[in-house]
C-alpha cells in the first residue's frame, strides 16, 4: 500500500526524514528516486540527523558516492549512485557491508541486479513550489513497518 504525503518545503521534507528514522532498523533499504533538486539528500539529512543528532554534519555524496555514520544502534549508509558507469561497481563502495546497517541510496536504479528486493522505495516529485513524496513498501517487511505510519508535515 502506497502513501503519499504533500510537503511545503525543505522543513517538511527533513521532518518526513525524521519520521522515518523512527521505523529504522539495521538491514532496511531505502531506495531514493527522484529528479535532481527534488529532495533526496535534504530527506536524507533530517533522517540522518534524527538518528545521530541534530549537529551531525550531512553533505551529499555526489562526488565521494558514499558517506558512512555511526549511528547509535547501527551504522548508515548514504549512496549517491548517479556517477556509477556500471552496476557492479556498487561492489566497491562497500555495498555488501550495508547489511549490518542501513543503507539510503540515491539514484537506486544504478545499481541493478544489486538493488536488494526488500526495501522502501521512496519517491520525491517537484509540485510547484511542494514536493510530493511517496512511500512504496516493496517486500513483507516494509509492509509491516509502515502498517500505521503517520506523518503530518510541520
């Protein structure tokens, strides 16, 4: 089952992030579609935020195409693979390590086969001067999580 949330602006979209670090738990996947500009890192960053404070610095991965954090009760993962020329060189980036933790990837399609079948898929879409985000439980799991989630933008 699909949700959909309307979200006035980047507050809205970091506070979405923060709600969701709440249903987190190591091994998740979420897949970040969306357009350039349409929201990916910034609901990153609230989520990231949320789970490992408010100080935590949280820069897009564009050019490293990975950042790592410790987070209190794993680690996370944030992917950007919109400059990967092939699928496999998810490999080289520590992709496999991903499983004691979570992993938050942008521009998921670039990984391919390698995209694991369980996950959240998450898309962001410009409306304006709001964005729309919608949340794709894909597997069982992510089901059960999202069964009763909430979100009211602030």
């Amino acid at each position: 089952m699909e949700h959909a949330f309307t979200l006035a602006d980047d507050a809205a979209t970091r506070a979405l992030g923060a709600a969701l670090a709440g249903l987190l738990k190591a091994g998740d996947v979420i897949a970040l579609h969306g357009e350039l500009g349409a929201g990916k890192t910034t609901l990153t960053r609230g989520l990231i935020q949320a789970l490992c404070g408010a100080d935590e610095d949280v820069p897009s991965p564009t050019y490293t195409l990975v950042q790592a954090y410790d987070g209190p009760d794993f680690p996370i993962w944030h992917f950007d693979l919109y400059r990967l020329n092939r699928p496999d060189e998810v490999q080289e980036l520590g992709w496999d390590e991903t499983q004691a933790g979570v992993a938050l990837i942008e521009w998921p399609e670039r990984a391919g086969r390698h995209l694991p079948t369980v996950r959240l898929d998450l898309t962001l879409e410009m409306l304006g001067e709001q964005r729309l985000a919608r949340l794709e439980p894909v597997g069982e799991d992510w089901q059960k999580q999202l069964d009763g989630f909430r979100f009211s933008s602030p």
